[in-house]
C-alpha cells in the first residue's frame, strides 16, 4: 500500500489532523510543531494527543512528520539567531516524545557570507549539543533548493553533516522532489541515476521520507516554489515513477502541494490510482 498524507494544520488539536488524514483517504501526515513564522508553540494537550496516537494505531498509519518552522537558521551568522535555532529544536525534541518514534524535519539553513564549511560546522554543533540518546524521534535532514545561499543542495553537504553528528542513528534524511529538482538533481529524466548517487554518497538506509511535491520552475532553477501534482515541471508520468520505484515506493510520501483538504484528497486519490501494488 501506498504510505501518504499531506500537510495538515494543527490548529484545531491533534486528534482533528487524524480524522482530517483519514477524510481525504492519507494513511500519514505532517504538521508543524508550532507557529512556521514565529515562536509560539501550544501547550500539549496529552488527552488529545493520546486520542491521536489511538486513532494513528487503530487505522494503521505510518510514521508521521513535524516538520520545524522554517524561519530557524541554525547556522546563521548571528550567534543570537543560531542560540534560538537551537533552543527551538530543542523544546520541539522535547514536545516529540509525545508523539513515540516519529520523524522531525528542519531546513538545514543559509550560510548567508560565512561560507558552507562554516555553515555546515554550526549545524553539526547544534545537533550534538540538543540530540539525545534517549530520544525516540528520528531527526531529518532535507535537500533543498540551493535559493540563496541554503546549505542541503547537495547530497555531499548532507553527508557531511550526518557524519559529524555523534549520535548518528537518530538522524536521517528528508527528499523533497521539487528541491532536488530544482537543485539540479534530474529525477524526470534519470531517476535511477539520482537515487544511486543517493546511495553512493548517503546510502539509502539513510532515506527516510519523501516530500512529493511538483516544481513550478523548471529544471536546477533554484527557486523552491512547489506545484500540485502533475501541473509543474516534474510531471504525473515522473511522480508516477517516483512512487513506485522499487527503492522508494515502501518510504512515506508527504504532499506540500498548493492545495486546501478537498484538493489533496484529489491528489492522494490519483496517485493510490497511479500505484502498482505488491
Ligand atoms: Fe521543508
Ligand atoms: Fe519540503
Ligand atoms: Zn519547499
């Protein structure tokens, strides 16, 4: 079976984005951990997250995705900026453990004058000081764009982070398909040849998630500008390919797609159709 959800909002509580997964036929889903802009986080209602984890376990879903805001640079040139990346994730690892062995997304960040190495070098200190060995939650990586000056645009500046994180195995990667895209990374015409280097430089053992969006710019563009399924330069038939390559097609897919409730239903409902079952 196809393993998909969609971004959900979390504004009406837990257990809401749960019914709202299982009303447009998702067997996931993701969801920010707080406020994508600013700082503010909920206070975790555990009857309502304990009726989530139910309605997770009894309808058999798969691992689900927090995503953190996308404002944090964890390796921002203002050591001020870089401490409050920092404290979020780390609060965010927290309020996680509600949520038993789930996966955690962050946009690695922008280097902005100080260069990747240095960029890179941040990022690895803010992980080691904030994972820890108890925790269940899986931390992901994922590869972006390359706007500006984004760190994650290549498969070997993941690598590098990865290898500098002492606790290694609780981290893991997040492929968005419009970021690798537009990064360069030709999945419409050679998927194969993506998803070996994949292997070759991070090792697929290290690929946990996909978000499964289509570009609105074309092909290396570097701009991060996500389409609906089949109506950007990725394309049905290539998405098609994606979900169900033997190397992939077990992993959960996220849409991140311009879409309200009733048009990811469509998607999801198109792609289960576009999906060859075992
Ligand atoms: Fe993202
Ligand atoms: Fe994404
Ligand atoms: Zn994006």
């Amino acid at each position: 079976m196809l393993n998909i959800g969609c971004h959900l909002s979390v504004s009406k509580g837990y257990k809401a984005m749960g019914e709202d997964a299982l009303s447009i036929g998702a067997n996931t889903f993701q969801f920010f951990t707080r406020n994508p802009r600013g700082s503010k986080a909920k206070e975790i209602d555990p009857s309502d997250v304990a009726e989530l984890l139910e309605i997770l376990k009894e309808n058999k879903f798969a691992t689900i995705l927090a995503h953190a805001p996308y404002t944090l640079n964890a390796c921002s040139a203002d050591a001020k900026t870089r401490d409050f990346a920092n404290m979020i994730m780390e609060d965010d690892l927290k309020r996680m453990e509600f949520f038993p062995n789930s996966f955690y997304n962050f946009h690695p960040g922008s280097h902005v004058k100080q260069g990747t190495q240095i960029g890179i070098e941040y990022i690895i200190n803010m992980l080691n000081s904030i994972l820890k060995p108890e925790q269940t939650t899986t931390v992901l990586l994922e590869t972006m764009a390359g706007k500006g000056t984004e760190i994650g645009r290549t498969f070997e500046e993941l690598k590098q982070i990865l290898d500098g994180v002492t606790l290694d195995s609780k981290m893991g990667v997040c492929l968005d398909t419009c970021h690798v895209y537009d990064a360069g990374y030709d999945i419409v015409n050679n998927l194969d040849g993506v998803i070996n280097e994949f292997d070759r430089i991070i090792g697929l053992d290290k690929l946990y998630a996909i978000h499964l969006n289509d570009s609105k710019n074309p092909f290396e563009s570097h701009k991060d500008r996500h389409e609906t399924i089949g109506e950007g330069s990725i394309g049905i038939d290539a998405i098609t390919r994606i979900i169900n390559h033997p190397k992939l097609r077990h992993l959960p897919f996220y849409l991140e797609t311009p879409n309200e409730l009733e048009g990811h239903a469509e998607e999801i409902k198109k792609l289960r159709g576009a999906y060859i079952d075992d």
